[in-house]
C-alpha cells in the first residue's frame, strides 16, 4: 500500500477549506465579489485543487502501459468522477429539488451545453484526467521519454485541440470546453510538478529559498489582488494572464505555508480526515450553503460576519452528517460518492 503525503493530504484540506469558505460567502454576502477576501480566495480556490488533481493524475505506468490498463483507468475514472457528476445532478437538483420541472432530457439538454450547472469540478478533473492517460499511452507506444513531463503536456494540448475546434461552432461553454481550456494549464502543472518532484523536493529542503520564494510569491499575490478584481474582470488574454499569475502565487505562498507547518505537526488528524474527504466534501456542502433566508449583508459589518458564521456552522454540521449517513449505505455511497465501501 502506498504510504500518504501527509503535507499533501493537509494541502487539499486547506484547498476545500477555501472553497466552502467562498462558496458560503457568495451564497450569503451581498459583497462577496468586491472584498479582498472573496477576491483572494476565488484567486486559488480551484486552480490550486487542479494543480493537485494534476499532480495525482498518474501514479502508476500499468494504467497506460496497454490498452487494457488505459480501458481500467478511465473505469475507475467515470466511478470516481462521473457517476457522482450524474448522480447529484438528476437525483438530487432535478428529481428531489426540482430544477428544470423535473424534466431530466430538458436538464441533460442543459448540462451539455452549460456544464457548471452541475459539478462542473467532477467533469472537468474526469476529462483532464483521461487527457492525461492518453498523453502518456502516446508516449510510451513512441517510446518517447518525457523526463520533465513537457512532452506529455504538449500531446495532451494536442488531444484537446478538437475540443477548441468544435467550441468555436457550438460555443465554448458546450461540453464545458471553456472550462476545459482554462484549468488545463493548472492540471497540466499538477503533473509537471509530479515527473519533478525529486527537485520540487529539494527546494522544500531549502528553507532559505523557501523563504525567498514564499516572499515573492506573497508580494506578487498581495499586489494583484488588493489592486485587481480577479472575478469581475472580462475575459481578455490580459485578465487572463493576471488571473493565472495571481493563482500561481497564492497557490505557492499557501503551499509553502502548509508544508512548513506540518512539518511542526505531521499528524494533524482533521486536516487528515478533510484531505481524505475532498470529493465527499465538495460534492455535498454546495447544497447547505445557501439555507439562510435571502438579506443584504455586508462582510465587514457585524451583521454579515454574524451571518456568515452562521451559515458557515450550518453547512459545516450538515455536509458532516450527511456524509456520515450516506457513507454507512453501500448503495449510496458507491453511487454518490463513487467509492466502494470498506
């Protein structure tokens, strides 16, 4: 059995963490969108968990040695990812809540050519990752070596350029392929940081340039995002790039940070339980987050910190038990969570 990374495990606590924090803010802060909180979580929040899915993508060469292991792979990959991805959306926002008068062809209809409707995450990180297998199937059937992982990030560009051919006859919203383009340069990092890791893991040796490096990376992150709005701003290839460089160094600044900590306490059994429940957590919480009855309130007032906190303990208790009761039935935990219970 692989042994876990516990700073690794703690990293996608702490990215979770930040998600369910923005997420309520949005979903019960009138100004969410114009706070430097808001505008500094929303920086990392999802690029930092693409980077990790990335760098996990890949473990072993038996998924993309042959045919049989890619067929295995991308299996395991539709339990894990899609059958959760389907599952909340039809049962639960369609059937249970509701949505699009509970009509379920009107609602796929819908989710083909609007893929955050749902849990875009699940989607996304599915067709990545199958991007990423194939890349690396190409490669080994090359006998082509990718040593820094470059060559693998290239092919995989190349594997999703349909993608952007169709997107600019059907839109670019369609199968999510905006979404699919954006978070591929984060994913792909993931796994540029993974053929790396023997140097990756000598810089984390360093602590004088860790130090260095945190300060830069923190200057450079408190610099965007006290002075531009990441959210608000239009797509153009300027924003963009702004974008990525703040989620760059904010995702940097709190790697560092956490690696460093957990240095100091290895065994920190929460952060353990919520880097092991990421899926669990993101899948469920976004159904809690928006209980409280609808008001104008103001972050930096006590009326909107008091009702964030509020909102916060509510979908924290919630997401908890709900995650309790459905991981104790077999059926429901296979087909929400798409994971076997042990």
């Amino acid at each position: 059995m692989t042994k876990r990374i516990e700073w690794l495990d703690n990293l996608k606590a702490v990215a979770i963490i930040l998600v369910v924090l923005r997420h309520i803010m949005q979903a019960n802060i009138t100004d969410c969108s114009q706070t430097v909180v808001g505008n500094a979580i929303f920086a990392v929040q999802m690029p930092m968990f693409m980077i990790i899915a990335g760098y996990f993508s890949i473990t072993s060469d038996r998924y993309y040695s042959n045919l049989k292991g890619v067929k295995a792979y991308i299996g395991k990959r539709l339990i894990h990812y899609m059958l959760p991805f389907f599952a909340w959306y039809i049962f639960v926002y369609v059937l249970l809540r509701g949505f699009y008068k509970r009509n379920i062809f009107l609602a796929i209809k819908i989710l083909i050519n609007n893929v955050d409707v749902g849990l875009w995450f699940l989607y996304v990180v599915f067709v990545l990752s199958v991007v990423s297998v194939l890349a690396n199937m190409v490669c080994h059937k090359l006998k082509i070596r990718s040593k820094t992982g470059l060559v693998l990030i290239f092919i995989g560009g190349v594997i999703l350029f349909p993608l952007l051919i169709l997107g600019m006859f059907n839109g670019m919203r369609f199968l999510g392929i905006n979404l699919l383009a954006y978070y591929y340069l984060y994913f792909s990092l993931g796994y540029l940081l993974f053929y790396n890791r023997k140097t990756i893991r000598n810089i984390l040796n360093s602590k004088v340039v860790l130090v260095i490096l945190g300060i830069i990376a923190g200057l450079v992150f408190l610099g965007i995002v006290f002075n531009y709005n990441i959210e608000l701003a239009p797509d153009s290839v300027t924003n963009i790039c702004i974008r990525v460089v703040a989620a760059l160094s904010g995702s940097t600044v709190i790697a560092i940070l956490v690696y460093y900590l957990s240095l100091k306490n290895q065994s920190n059994k929460l952060l353990s339980i919520i880097g092991q429940n990421t899926l669990e957590i993101y899948v469920v919480h976004l159904h809690y987050i928006g209980v409280l009855p609808k008001g104008t309130h103001y972050l930096y007032t006590l009326d909107g910190v008091f009702t964030f906190l509020i909102a916060f303990v509510i979908t924290i208790l919630m997401t908890a038990i709900t995650i309790i009761v459905i991981k104790k039935v077999s059926v429901l935990n296979y087909i929400f969570f798409g994971k076997k219970s042990t």
